[in-house]
C-alpha cells in the first residue's frame, strides 16, 4: 500500500480546496512525483535552478508535446504558489512553445465509413452520440440514462472540462437509435454500461464502458474502413463542430454545444470548412478580376 506523505497530503487537500477536478487532481499529483523522481528527493528541497533545469530537460530532451508541458507548468506552478507558497520567477517565464497545426478532420461520408466498421453496438452506439453531440470521449462514456431528454430533444452534459454543465442538441436519429440500444440492457444509470463477467445481469455493473476500449474499438474501425487519416475518437468531435459550420449553424452556438469557453477556440474551426474556403475563393476572384495587369 502507497504511504501518502504529509507534503502530498497537503497539496491534495490543496486541490480539492481550489475545486479542481478528480482527474485534473490525479494529473497535478503525477506531475511533481515525476519531478521527484528526476532528482531523486522531495520537491519541497529543490532549489529554482534545479527546477529551470527540469523544465529545460522536458522541452530539450524528452520534447514533450507543448501540451503536456504546459500541464507540467501548471502543475508545478500550482505546487510551488499554493502549496509551498513560492514565488520562484521562472514558474512566470517558462511557456511551452506555440502550436499552429490543424486538427485532423473527417468529412461526412468518412464518418460513415468509420462508424459503420465498428463491431460491437455498444460501441458503435457510444461513438455514434459522441459524434452526433461533439462530445469529449469522457462526456459520452460517462452520460447517464436520464442525461437523454427525449421530450426537449437535449443531451445533459455533466461535469464537463472545466467541472462545466451544458445542454446540446439531441437529433432525433440519434434518439431512436439510443432507445433501440437501451432495450439491449435496460442499466437503470448507465447509458453505455462496461460489459457484465459472465452469468451476471446488466444491473450488476456498476461502471461505464472504460476509455481505453472506446478507444481501441475506433482504431479498429477506422483501420477496418479505408480511411487513411491519423483520427482518433477526438476527430469525431472536430468533425462535428466544421460540419456544424458548414451547414451554417452559428459560431457562437457551436461554441455553446462544445462547451468552449473562449469563442477564439472554437474559432478554430473557421479554417477547416471547405463551403467557407469556397466562398472566400470565389469573392478574391472577384476583386482582383478587373485589375489592369
């Protein structure tokens, strides 16, 4: 059994002082364990230096991705500021470096062709809402039977990025499609529940399909379907949000439905709708057409 020293236990109450949410808090924990073991000795007996040090060996050795430096950094700055009450300048200057690359993006057609390679229904039921409500894979695995407002055509998203509440839109295949799914097992809590050990009932089970095999279900797919693009279940998300755009829904309401706090964020998606690159062709055609070359 792991003994919690006294250092871990005070950022752990810490954490769940700020409101943070259990993965983020586990995240934060694992952060400055790792940075323990670099050294070899408690995190509280570091000095600034060693710490650049370390920040210096994630970008120059490790080169981890500029996201999981900038978790490191708030990790380490949220040990450092709020539990050891340090205000070292470095947790200040160091910043991952700027990503400018695209997500990868699925057309309709390619949506299609992934979901309908998927084997088992349970699976092909949870990626299908994932997609169909451009959810977080933790936000469709977790949702609850009555998260499903048949009557107001609403998904309720619990406890979302951010521990954020939001509502978006139920289409109404998706909605036949979940209550044909539900008869399958009938959990009274669970919409996609984990499968049952042999010999027990469904109401036995008492978590929801794990992550890790929503995962490896849509690599199988999308292996199994021709499509040749680096996607993952988070693609299914991307996608929904430039469909949404394509057909003319309003940034602000899609920004809305995704749960993104910033609407720069899902700005993003400005750039990955082919109608708007179109249109945007068309109209410089225009303007430059009568120029006296």
């Amino acid at each position: 059994m792991t003994t919690v020293t006294p250092l871990r236990q005070r950022m752990m109450e810490d954490l769940q002082l700020h409101g943070l949410s259990a993965k983020t808090q586990d995240i934060y924990i694992r952060v400055v364990r790792q940075l323990a073991e670099h050294y070899g000795k408690s995190p509280d007996s570091l000095t600034e230096e060693e710490l650049r040090q370390y920040f210096l060996y994630l970008q120059q050795e490790k080169q981890v991705a500029p996201r999981t430096f900038t978790v490191a950094l708030c990790a380490l700055k949220f040990f450092y500021e709020c539990t050891l009450d340090r205000r070292w300048p470095i947790l200040n200057l160091a910043r991952a470096p700027r990503e400018h690359a695209l997500p990868e993006v699925l057309s309709i057609r390619e949506v299609h062709q992934i979901l309908a390679c998927v084997q088992q229904p349970r699976y092909q039921a949870c990626l299908g809402t994932i997609y169909a409500c451009g959810l977080r894979i933790h936000e469709g695995v977790h949702l609850h039977v009555h998260d499903i407002d048949g009557a107001r055509q609403l998904v309720h998203v619990r406890q979302g990025k951010g521990n954020r509440d939001r509502y978006v839109p139920l289409p109404l295949a998706l909605l036949d499609h979940l209550r044909r799914y539900w008869q399958t097992h009938r959990h009274a809590l669970w919409l996609f529940p984990a499968r049952p050990p042999t010999g027990a009932t469904w109401s036995s089970v008492t978590t929801p399909l794990s992550v890790r095999s929503v995962q490896s279900a849509f690599q199988a797919a999308l292996q199994a379907s021709g499509v040749h693009k680096a996607a993952t279940v988070h693609t299914l998300r991307h996608s929904y949000a430039t469909h949404l755009l394509e057909a003319g829904v309003n940034l602000r309401l899609i920004q809305a439905y995704l749960g993104h706090r910033s609407a720069q964020t899902t700005a993003l998606y400005t750039h990955l709708t082919q109608p708007m690159e179109q249109l945007a062709t068309e109209a410089i055609n225009q303007v430059i057409a009568d120029l006296p070359w």
